[in-house]
C-alpha cells in the first residue's frame, strides 16, 4: 500500500535512515542517479534528477523545482491562472522511497514518484498525486472503501528517429498477428525482463490492432500506485526501444485516422476484503454500491474526458465504433460502451471482477484520472445514483429516440466541449479542487488554442512525439 501520510520538512519519520541505507544498497549495484517523477496538468512526464547520494538529502528536505509546470501545455508553453503559470516560487519534491525502484531499461538510473509541498511544508494544491492520496484516503475514512485499479498500456512502435517526425511502424504484420510478435520479438523479450526486475507483474503483452501498436496489461494495486506504475511502464517502454533503435508514442492519436492508443482504466471497490463487484444481487453479481459506483462514472463520463482524455488528439481517438468506448453506456464486455462491466471468468470472480473504463488515454494524467473516475462513482454512491439498462453491441447504431431512452450519450467531441462539462460539474472541481481545477481548464482550453487552424493530421503530428 502506497503511504498516504504527506512529507515533511525533515522527512516522513524514518524517511532520511532509510534513504541512507537505500543510496548506500543503491551505490553497490552502480545505480548513479535517482529520477525524480510526477506528471504535470497537461500529461506530460516532469522529472529532476539527483546523485544517489543525495537520496538521503532529497528525503529530508525534498529537491527544488518551479510550481510552473503545473501550467504547461504539451509543448512546453505556459498558461496561467489565478494561482499558478508564475515565474514566482518554488516547491520541494520528496521522493515515496516505498515506490523508489531500480530502472533496469537504464542501467545506472533508479525511479522514483515524488509529492510535492510547499517550502512551508503545506500541501502544493497542484500535485496530482497529492490529490489522489487525499481521495484516496478520504474513501477510506469516510466510506469504508478501498480500490485496486490498473492502467493498460498501448503504445506505437516506430523505426528510429523517421525524418520530418513521421511514423514508420517498425513492426507492419497484422492486428494481433504472429508476424508482429516475430517482428519486435527481441525488444518485447528485453521488456518483460526489464519489468520483471522492476517488480511489475505482467498479465500480458500483444500486438494490438492498429499498425505498430502493442499493449501491456499489468496486476492491478491501490490507486496511487497503479498511478506510478503508469509512468514506471512507460517510462521503462521508452527506454528497453531505444535500446533496440525504435521509437515509441504513447500519444493517443499517432494518425489522424483509425484506432488510437488507450489507456483504459480498470478499477474495483472494496470493503473490509470484499469485492463489490461481485457476489452482490445486483446486475452480474454487482453490490448496489457497485452498481451506483458505476452509475455515478457514467453520470460524470462527459465531465470526466476533460481529464481523461485532455489532448486535442484524445478527440482523434475518441471516435465511434474504434473500441474507444465513447457513449455514456455500459454493458458486459462490450467494447463500444464507456463502461465495459468484467465478471472475470467463473471461479475467479471474488478476485477479479471490475470495471473498466475506456474514454482514458495516456496524454492523462493518471493520478488526476484515477482520482476523478473515484470521485465520480463515490458521488454515484453517495447520491444512489440507479443505474441505467445494460447495452448490447455499439451505441453508434441508436437513433436519438433510443439514445435518449436508454440515456445514451455521445461524450463531447472536442476539447472545448470537455471543458465545457468539466466546467459544470461541481463534484469533479470539488475532487480536484479550485487551483488544480482552474489550471486543468485553463491548461485544456490553451492546449485547444496551440491547435487552432490544424487540420486532422496536422493536430496528430503536433502531438506524435510529446506522450
Ligand atoms: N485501441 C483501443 C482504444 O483506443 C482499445 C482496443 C482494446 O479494446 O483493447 O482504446
Ligand atoms: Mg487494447
């Protein structure tokens, strides 16, 4: 379990002994530096590095950096808001040693996922994982309630560094097809062992459907750390391709065109050791608080793709029938609904029943992802939000009368429209908070305006290279 308690000036209790031992462990297998890593508003991987000796250092009073890029867009311009997108300031990041791993796709590199506070030692009201180790703990507290959650992975294997940022895919052969797995055969060896060390347990690894593309699928652990082993994975996947002169995009749109890259969440809700996905009298052995958990996610989904989907070629992938599930439905095992309800196989049930959610890409930040997709199926159990009817097969074929009825929604088809719904959904702000809140708008709203005029493939190349 992630430790929810926050940093302090001088270091969580037993922080600073244990980072000693940690750098001196660390300095006998030749790790040199550690990298220091959050996510900031736009998705977009952030990182400091330090020597490892000064881990110890790092642990008692954090490592600086500016609040600004809470406010950059994806391609490194900044935004601001009331609070945040000043050249003003400066925090601390503290490393979470409970998370801190040895990166065995760079040799010489240990990781590891900071919070980060002020230099009064408060809370930074622009830390993703902050908020989601509050929600996270507030779940606990005042509903009884944990969570295991993953994120999948998929990602488009390129040739090297192609001329003019294009993408060639380095591995052609068909969806899901033996040929591709022949083709990146080395490369994917080198990935699994690679995430073996780390200590990421694989579920499994395929080629996936669209021209280059492969996914991963990991064990599922408590939010925050589902969250970090996100940006482990990638960053690990980034690293293992390099090595073999490939090059990765995990932007949800490599193409303007034709199935993107997911992210999709999967995420069930616990109580004193009992899924309550499962074993319920509700529909597919949900509880009815599963049932209104899920309930709560739909009712929030045209809100929640202003988080989950916060790039303007989230809405290149975001389309119908490509398995991105862009309608506010759910069903079991149906791939077009935003919801895909998993029984799991009969006898495995207890254990692995969840949800997944499919409107989530990896320009998300996932620790703001999680923490949203949690808060809005707590207000669905707060408020005993019913559930609508099951669907069957693609929502796209549903005239309005039929939409309208089964209270099937299209979710918002651009940026703007995201924002627009984000901007109304009090629950949503109110998880995040006013400053975070603020700066995902205005971070939303500016990375729409970098894009003005782009046509399709244009908004596509923008973004290639940047997740
Ligand atoms: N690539 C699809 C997406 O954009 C998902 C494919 C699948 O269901 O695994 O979300
Ligand atoms: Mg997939």
């Amino acid at each position: 379990m992630t430790t929810l308690a926050d940093p302090v000036p001088g270091g969580r209790p037993g922080d600073v002994q244990r980072a000693t031992e940690f750098a001196a462990q660390l300095e006998r297998q030749d790790v040199r530096g550690i990298v220091l890593s959050y996510v900031d508003t736009a998705g977009v991987g952030r990182v400091k590095t330090v020597p490892t000796a000064r881990l110890p250092e790092a642990a008692a009073w954090g490592v600086g950096m500016s609040p600004v890029f809470d406010t950059f867009l994806a391609d490194d311009s900044v935004v601001t808001t009331d609070v945040l997108g000043s050249p003003d300031g400066d925090l601390r990041l503290y490393p979470d040693l409970d998370a801190l791993v040895v990166l065995a796709g760079q040799p010489g590199w240990a990781w590891a996922p900071v919070d980060r506070i002020t230099q009064e030692g408060e809370r930074h009201p622009g830390c993703s994982r902050t908020v989601l180790r509050r929600i996270v703990a507030d779940a606990a507290e005042r509903h009884g309630l944990t969570f295991k959650a993953a994120i999948e992975i998929e990602w488009s294997v390129g040739l090297g560094p192609a001329p003019e940022g294009e993408f060639v895919p380095a591995a052609p052969g068909p969806a899901y097809g033996a040929a591709r797995q022949v083709e990146l055969s080395d490369c994917t060896a080198d990935l699994l062992a690679a995430l073996a060390a780390e200590g990421v347990d694989v579920d499994q690894v395929h080629p996936e459907y669209a021209a280059g593309q492969f996914e991963v699928s990991v064990g599922a652990l408590d939010p925050v750390a589902a969250a970090d082993r996100s940006v482990l994975v990638r960053q690990t996947i980034r690293a293992v391709s390099r090595r073999h002169g490939l090059q990765v995009s995990f932007s949800p749109a490599v193409f303007a065109t034709g199935v993107g890259n997911g992210g999709h969440i999967h995420l069930s809700c616990w109580r004193d050791g009992l899924n309550l996905h499962s074993g319920g009298n509700g529909r597919y052995g949900m509880t009815g608080e599963a049932e209104s958990f899920l309930a709560g996610v739909l009712a929030h989904l045209p809100a929640l793709t202003a988080v989950t989907a916060p790039s303007p070629a989230s809405h290149l992938r975001l389309k119908p029938s490509q398995w991105a599930g862009v309608f506010t439905a759910w069903g079991r095992e149906t791939r077009e609904a935003g919801v895909r309800v998993v029984t799991g196989t009969l006898g495995r049930r207890e254990e692995s029943a969840n949800l997944e959610v499919k409107p989530v890409d990896l320009a998300a930040n996932p620790y703001l992802a999680l923490g949203c997709v949690i808060a809005a199926g707590l207000d669905g159990i707060a408020s005993a939000t019913p559930l609508s009817e099951e669907i069957t097969g693609d929502p796209a074929r549903f005239g309005p009368p039929e939409a309208a009825a089964r209270q099937v929604r299209r979710l918002p088809a651009s940026l703007p429209e995201a924002v627009q719904e984000f901007r109304g959904d009090e629950v949503l702000r109110a998880a995040l908070g006013p400053v975070l809140a603020d700066a995902v708008t205005a971070v939303r709203l500016g990375e729409a305006a970098a894009v003005e005029g782009l046509d399709d493939a244009q908004v596509a190349a923008h973004y290639r290279w940047t997740y």
